[in-house]
C-alpha cells in the first residue's frame, strides 16, 4: 500500500484549507464579540421588525444569566463567546478556473462519494459554466411549488414575506431560554430555511434536491422552521454528504417543526462536517436543539440521522407527541472516529392519548473516540396506553473507544408501556476472514458490516440519500481496522 | 495447481501439522479424512491464509506462486474458494450485496471493471437454478437465522459465483441430512471442470459417495499416512480409524 489509510481522511477533510476561506470585504462584518450592539447590528443588516429584534435581545438578557451545560459525556476546552464574529456576509470561497485545481485527494473523496461532476464543481468552488443552469432549475422548482401553495425559502426571506407565520411560530416549540445553546442562536441566528405546507397538500418532491442546488452559506448559528399544515406531507432533506468545512468551529442551530392535525413531516439529516485531524485537533463542535411538536391529533413526526462529521456533537432530536394518536420517530447512525466524541439521541414526550415513539439508535465507535446515546421517554398521566419501543445498539471498532447508553424513562401513568432494548457488539475477526477469503478486502469488509448494522436506519432514508450515506459511512471508518 | 511441501504448522507452540505434503492438479477431486483433531481444518485454514496460525516450516505453491506471502484477500482472487464448516452470520447485508462485493473485488484485483447490473443478476438467477437455490434465500442477510443446511448450500452457491480454480469444502457434510447432502453434491459435481479442482475434507464416507474422489488421503497425527483411490474411503469405513492407529504403532 503507497498510503497509509489513515492520513487519507485527514488530507482530504483538510485539504480545502489550502486554498483557504477569505472574507472581501471587512466592513460587512460585526465587530467580534456579543452585545446588545451587536444584535442590534444583526437584526440591522436584516432589515428585521422590531418584534424581532426584541425576541433576539430577550433571548440574549435570558442567556446572560445561564451556564454552558455540564452534563453530557463531552469534554472540551473553554469557548470563549467573546472571540466569535457573529455577522458576516455570506463568505466567497476563492474561485477556481476547473477542477484541475482542486486537491485531488477531495476529488477521489467525491468520486467515492459519486458526487456528480457538476455539483463537485459547485461544492468545491470552481464556476460552474452554463451547461447546467441551476437558476433555471431553482425556478422550475419554485413554481412548481408555489402552485401549490408551498412555501419554502432562506429564513430571512421569510421573515419579510410572511412575517406573521414566522412570529407565530417561532420560537413556539424551542423557547429561546430552552437551554444555553438555544438562547445564543435565538439571539444571534443567522439564517437557515422555512417551509410552510399548506392544509391538504402533499408537498410533491423531496425537498432535499431544492436545497442541495441552492445550498446556502447559512453560517454557523442556523434556525430552521417547518410548518405542516393540516392534513399536509413533506419529506425534508437537510445538509450533505460530500465533506463540509467550516472556519467556524462552534454551530448551534435550531430546527422547529410543528405538525398540524393529521400532518407528517419527515425530516432527515446527513451530517458531515469537519471532525478534526487524528490527533482530535480542530473540528466543528456542533450545539444543536432540533424538536418537534405533533400538536394535533394523528400527526407524525420522523427524525432520520446519520452523524458522521464534528470533533463534537450534541444533538437530540425530539418530538412532543401532543395531539392524541400522534407518532414520533427517531432513527439514527452516529459514526465516531479518532477522537471525536458524540453525545446524542432523542426525547419522546408524551403527552396525548394513544400516542407511539420510537427510538432506534445505532452508534459505530472507532479509534478513540467516545460515543454516548442519552434518551429520554416520558409518559405523562394523560397520555394513556401510549407506547415507546427503544433500541439502543453499540458496535465497537477496536479497544480504544468507548461506548455509553444512558437511557431515562419517566412514566406517569399505568397503561402505557415502554420498552428499552441495548445491545453491544463487536466486528469480529471470523467475519473478516470469512469476507476477506471470498476476496473482499478488510476495508471494504468492515464498510459491508457497518451498512448492514446500520441498514435498519439507512431504509429510512430518502433513497438518493441513502446511497451518498452508505459510502460515506465507509469512508468515514476507512483505516479505523487493521 | 497446488503443491505443498512439508508443511509445519503450529498454533500457541503447539504443533498441528507435522510436515504434510499435497499435490493436487487441476481437474482432480481429492478427499482428505480422518479422525478429529488431526489437522483437517487446520490445513485448510493455512492455505487460505488464516492468520492465527503460525507456519514453522514448508512452502505451498499454488500455480507457482507462494501463497504464504499473499494476503487472504488475494489467495481468493487467485481462485482458492474456503467452504467454512461454520459460516458466520453477517446481520444486515444480503447475500446478492456480499456476492456484488466479493465479484467485483476479485474482478478489481484482475484488472477488470465492475460486472454489469444486469449481468450480474443474470449470474445470480442462473447459479440458484442450477443449484436448486430457493430465490428468497439472496434477499436474506448473509447465513443470519439460517438452517445448518441452508448455511452449507450458500457456500456452494458462493462457490458457484466466483467460480474459484480451487475449493477446499471443510466438513461441508457435517450437521446435514441426507436431501441437503445430495443438493450440495450435485451442486460441487456439476460445478467440476477439467480446469479446477476439489478438496473435500471430510469426516465420514459417506459424502463420498455422492461426490467421488479422484484421490484419498487420510491425515493422522498432523501428517498424510496414506493415500489412495477411492477404495482406500470405503476400507477406513469397514474397518475405522482404529485399523491406521494400529497400523502406524
């Protein structure tokens, strides 16, 4: 072999930084550090109402008074809130002449990914020519969703155009003093995307491939709002496959979604940001608060991941099950590598009659990281004969890792039932031998096994996704054996 | 095809293998017997390439290269095909994306390009006719839940996909009944070509009647004692092994 397997990962999640991200202009900038100023200038820039501008300025008196969260199986330096630039405009990445240019090591992680030849131009910052007009397509998308009534746009854009939603929304199933993290983003959010699916209408196509065109530079405190009528279905795809990186290295963003009598609103997630190098240097830390609400009766909500990037990820996606007869699901593949940490998992609380959750969490630990599922069900008393299935499974790559399930359950009342299953497990060797002697070879074998452990999750997945996702759970774990 | 000279093997200092030597040419079945714990699986094991083992003495050549030198992975891209005696189950992966996989490494290995979608299906569709393979049974995770019989006749059907020029089934009859023993002989006979070969170890006769060997080997105490024809299978069935031990005192 002419490279060690384990500097691949490394180069290419680095790569991007030799030709660097630069800002033009320092003047379309907040000064760094967080104040009343700063928020002002923020919501300046945006040309926000004032009613905005005071539920940020609101958020920020209530995160004063709070304390960074303890609690989680994580652990890193300090971060210093006073050292982080918190508006900037969209930043250009210097623009390439062809892909000649580009780090081929990014180029072999593309094609492994089986990224197209045009969208690897985009992601990697070379001018796409004329022969695909992402323009034309975003417009045949947005009529094709405007007919029907369907509004999907960057979060700014909506808070001029309906700004009635967005304020009788937000902030509706995440408080803005929710938690620490929750109460800088509502303080300081930059942009993100808003979707509205209107009574009785099925939202037509996924609207991951809208968004993967139009992937916006939507900075690092990122806020989210999905509204599903009622009677409404829409499939949400957020985020990418192909490697993200970021200068940024703290994001806290916030997903709200609301589901409206008898709506479904399925949301799913690849998540590949920066991890770090081997030696757990650099990386994203990835703060997230992503709930739920079904609040009217026989709504759904599903939450599908598969985390595979940040040095550090805390993250629980949860649904408040509030309407009778509604449905919370959350399924999820988080992959640690090196020295990566993951604390993650989901809470389910419910509230209404008859209500179903499920869990399944499956978590891949190799190198020497740390991989922790934490969940919370709740069965309060109203919620009779309700039900949660959880399933909460571990494989461990190596002896250096570590795995940890720290499952809680509250139940309130006598009818409703709640199941907890665990497993921990191990590739073994005999199963690389057995693949190994049909001829496939151990990397490959240990991405065979990982997919088919995680196939359960993976199902789940908008198809297109799916198969993005199966490779880039391979070439995640590339050199964690052997 | 395959030449082993005095091959010394030992696992933990203890010595399995006490110098064996095997030729075995192309368009040959031979039939390796003999009591437990003499070295049946071992030998199979250490042509294959499994690194638990440690080779003391000896070489093996398999189409005049040195297998000891190669990794597991290229012994099988080579042709060497390791029926287990006890598949493991690998959850969640079917058996058509095992097989995908494991064609087209062993096609990378030689060079080639991926096999074709529909090629490949075709390739399946055929192999399971032949073999007499239920269709259901490429939709399940690889040996996950199977009968002792449906793990062995996926074996020979893995054979059957990747057409190696040499399989070496390991107890392949042990835990079978007499309609799953049938199916997988006739499977390894309609799978002989004047181009490849057989080695078929085995406890007992009686899967040599169904699959008949060219030569017979009994392995005893980590060494070959005898070999013959496929007489020599049927006399160790009249009068057991008791009648070798005897013999070598």
């Amino acid at each position: 072999m002419d490279k060690d397997p384990n500097n691949i990962l490394e180069e290419v999640t680095q790569g991007e930084y030799k030709y660097g991200f630069y800002t033009d202009i320092e003047m379309d900038q907040a000064p760094r550090g967080l104040s009343e100023d700063t928020i002002r200038f923020i919501s300046a820039k945006k040309n926000e109402p004032e009613w905005l501008l005071q539920f940020r300025l609101d958020a920020y008196r209530k995160w004063l008074g709070m304390t960074e969260p303890s609690w989680a199986h994580l652990h890193h330096p300090p971060i210093d809130y006073q050292d982080i630039i918190y508006y900037a405009a969209p930043k250009k990445k210097k623009e390439l002449e062809s892909l000649d240019e580009v780090d081929p090591e990014l180029i072999a992680t593309f094609n492994k990914l089986g990224i197209s030849l045009e969208e690897q131009k985009r992601l990697s910052g070379v001018a796409v020519d004329a022969v695909i007009d992402s323009v034309s397509v975003k417009t045949t998308f947005s009529e094709t969703l405007e007919k029907q009534g369907i509004i999907f746009c960057s979060f700014s854009e909506a808070v001029q155009k309906v700004p009635d939603l967005v304020k009788q929304y937000l902030g509706s199933v995440v408080p803005s003093d929710d938690n620490y993290f929750a109460a800088l983003n509502s303080a300081v959010f930059s942009d993100g995307s808003f979707c509205y699916i209107p009574k009785g209408v099925r939202c037509p196509i996924e609207l991951s491939t809208y968004f993967r065109i139009n992937a916006a530079n939507t900075g690092q405190f990122e806020r989210t709002l999905i509204i599903g009528d009622e009677n409404s279905y829409v499939s949400y795809m957020e985020g990418c496959t192909a490697p993200m990186r970021d200068e940024n290295q703290l994001h806290a963003a916030i997903v709200e979604i609301i589901a409206l009598k008898e709506a479904e609103v399925k949301y799913s997630t690849v998540q590949n940001w920066y991890p770090g190098n081997k030696k757990g240097e650099g990386g994203i830390y990835n703060f997230v608060t992503k709930r739920g609400i079904c609040k009217g009766n026989n709504s759904k909500i599903s939450w599908t991941q598969v985390e595979t990037g940040s040095a550090i990820t805390w993250k629980y996606p949860s649904v408040v099950l509030m309407g009778d007869n509604s449905v919370g699901e959350f399924y999820s593949v988080a992959v640690t590598n090196n020295y990566q940490q993951a604390d993650t998992g989901s809470k389910m609380i419910h509230l209404g009659k008859n209500t179903r959750s499920t869990i399944v969490s499956k978590g891949i630990s190799a190198g020497y990281s740390s991989n922790s599922y934490r969940g919370l069900v709740k069965m309060t008393k109203r919620a009779e004969n309700s039900r949660n299935f959880s399933q909460c499974d571990s494989l461990l790559l190596g002896d250096k890792c570590g795995a940890h399930t720290f499952p809680y359950i509250k139940t309130e009342n006598r009818t409703s039932i709640v199941e907890h299953e665990a497993t921990t497990s191990k590739i073994s060797d005999d199963q690389l031998f057995y693949c190994n002697q049909r001829g496939i070879s151990t990397e490959s074998a240990i991405g065979l096994i990982v997919n088919g452990y995680a196939r359960e999750v993976l199902k789940q997945l908008p198809m297109e996704f799916a198969v993005e996702a199966q490779k880039l759970l391979s070439i995640s774990l590339e050199g964690s054996v052997g | 095809m395959l030449s082993i000279k005095n091959l010394r093997v030992s696992i933990n200092n203890k010595e399995i293998l006490k110098g064996v030597n095997l030729e075995v040419r192309p368009g040959e079945v031979h039939a390796i017997m003999g009591p437990n714990g003499t070295g049946k699986s071992t030998l199979a094991s250490v042509i294959s390439g499994r690194e638990i083992f440690t080779v003391d003495e000896g070489e093996i050549l398999y189409k005049g290269k040195n297998l000891l030198d190669m990794p597991v992975e290229d012994r099988a891209s080579e042709g060497i095909f390791l029926g287990f005696q006890y598949p493991v189950e690998i959850p969640g992966v079917s058996i058509t994306n095992f097989m995908r996989t494991a064609v087209n490494e062993q096609r990378k290995y030689h060079g080639l390009d991926p096999m074709p979608a529909n090629e490949f299906l075709a390739k399946m569709e055929e192999k399971k006719k032949m073999l007499e393979i239920h269709a259901k049974l490429a939709n399940r995770s690889v040996n996950e839940g199977f009968s002792g019989g449906e793990k062995k006749k996926n074996e020979i059907f893995q054979m059957a996909m990747l057409e190696p020029s040499l399989a070496i089934l390991d107890e392949t009859d042990s835990g079978l009944d007499i309609d799953a023993l049938k199916i997988v002989a006739s499977g390894v006979n309609k799978l002989r070509r004047p181009d490849n070969a057989f080695v078929v170890i085995t406890h007992y006769q009686r899967l040599l009647e169904y699959i008949v060997p060219d030569i017979v080997h009994v392995l005893f105490d980590g060494r070959i004692v005898r070999s013959g024809g496929k007489e020599l299978a049927i006399e160790l069935e009249e009068k057991g092994y008791e009648w070798i031990k005897a013999e070598l005192v």
